[in-house]
C-alpha cells in the first residue's frame, strides 16, 4: 500500500530553509503533484494516496514550516510555496505534471497554472479560493487563529509536527501562517489572474465547508475556461477526507480523460 512515510523521503537545500518531499507510485507513471493544506502535511493524503499510486508517480512536498520541511526566515506567501514547488520539481528533472492541491495546496496549484500553464496537465483544486477579502467572515475567523486554539483543537497534528520537524516551532509557525492566510497585500494569492489557467481542472468542495464558500467556488468555475465542478454531500472542508470513495472515483475519472 502506497503511503507517505516522512521516512523514506529527501530534504533540498531552498534559500535557507530546507524541503522535504518524497516520491512514492508507479516509477514509470505520469507525474502527480500533491500539496497539502495550511498547517498539514504530506500525510494528510494517506487515506487516497494508494487509489491514485498504480497509475502515477507521486510527489508530496510538504510546505516551508511544516510536516519535515523547516521554515527559513522568508516571509511565507503563496508565492514562495510556488517557488519552493518549483526547485523540487527542478530537482527531480520534471517538467510536466498534474496537480492536486488542497486549500493552501490549491491555492498554490492555481498559482501554478496560472504562471506556468504549459507545464500543467491537469488540475484538481479542493477548497481552493482566488482571493480573500477584509470583509469576508472568513478573514475575521482566520486571523483570530491562535497557537491555544489551535493546540485544543488539533492536539495530535501539533504533536505529530513537534516530533516529526527538525525545527519544531509550532507558535512561529503558526504566526507564519495565519499572516499567509490574512496578508491580503504579500500573500499573493492568485486573484484576477486565475482567468488565464487552460490546464483541464476540477474544482471540488465539501457542501458543509465553512472556511470556502460556495460562491467563491463558483465564482472559479465562471472564470476558468471550461472548468468542472464536484460539490460533494455531507462534506465539510477536507472533503477528500470525508468522503474518500466519491472524491477518488471522481478524481481519477477526471484526470483518466484529461490525460489519456
């Protein structure tokens, strides 16, 4: 069963903070980029990773701060993740490939296709969003995001990373990331732009997903030429997590006629 093990992967040396990824599938498949969400890691996608390893070559990389990458002293942006993506991509002599990317991972994947579109084949985005404005209640929801709440919340993630980092900072990290989330001016989150994306996507959200509206989803699939659009039932914001059959059945159907 093919899983990411944070055992079996390398660190690459980007600017002063070092990168970990790992390469699990098929050798010889086609190359599919998998980017977590904020304050995840790579193993967040061991519950559907073995639904997609016979049919590709699986890339996880785990974002600056986070599972084993350390931070470095960048300020973290989703420009910097696309930055980091890239030199790992670099490394590993890969010039085309698709992506599934989750919230921060997608919001990033649309960076992607969006600066490099002749290089992406296809692209899954799961609760990803072009823009966040002051005056919507998620802003306020994210940038009241405490290192307290976060540890009452998610205490076995927080203990996972403090084990597993070789930096472990879990109240600089989480700094980091709430002014990624909230820095409307630097985070460079892909706006306007995203209209330029004319690798084959699918958009996908939970219905009960209280941090991506339906509106903003929407919004994505108007300006996205001919993009598609899985609302999935019953689903909260991981809704590959909450519903694993339905969103791998679907994911793999769609990237099955992209890519044939």
């Amino acid at each position: 069963m093919a899983v990411f093990t944070h055992s079996s992967g390398q660190h690459l040396l980007v600017d002063d903070a070092e990168i970990y990824f790992e390469v699990t599938g098929n050798p010889a498949g086609k190359p599919l980029l998998l980017l977590h969400g904020g304050m995840g890691n790579i193993t967040d996608f061991n519950g559907i990773v073995d639904k997609f390893a016979s049919q590709f070559k699986l890339i996880g990389i785990d974002f600056r701060g986070h599972g084993k990458s350390t931070l470095g002293t960048s300020r973290l942006t989703y420009q910097q993740y696309q930055a980091d993506v890239e030199a790992v991509l670099a490394h590993l002599d890969i010039d085309s490939f698709s992506i599934l990317g989750f919230s921060d991972g997608g919001n990033t994947a649309l960076r992607l296709a969006v600066e490099t579109p002749s290089r992406i084949k296809a692209l899954v985005a799961v609760a990803a969003q072009s823009h966040l404005d002051v005056d919507d209640p998620v802003f306020s929801m994210l940038s009241g995001v405490t290192a307290d709440f976060w540890k009452t919340m998610f205490p076995d993630s927080v203990a996972y990373y403090k084990e597993n980092n070789p930096e472990p900072d879990f109240e600089a990290l989480l700094k980091a990331v709430v002014s990624l989330w909230t820095d409307i001016e630097h985070s460079a989150y892909p706006g306007e732009a995203i209209e330029r994306i004319t690798a084959p996507t699918l958009l996908v959200r939970g219905d009960e997903d209280h941090l991506c509206s339906l509106e903003c989803v929407v919004e994505l699939r108007n300006k996205i030429k001919n993009a598609a659009f899985l609302n999935i039932p019953y689903a909260g914001h991981e809704a590959y997590k909450d519903s694993p059959i339905l969103f791998t059945e679907a994911v793999n159907d769609f990237l099955a006629n992209r890519l044939a």
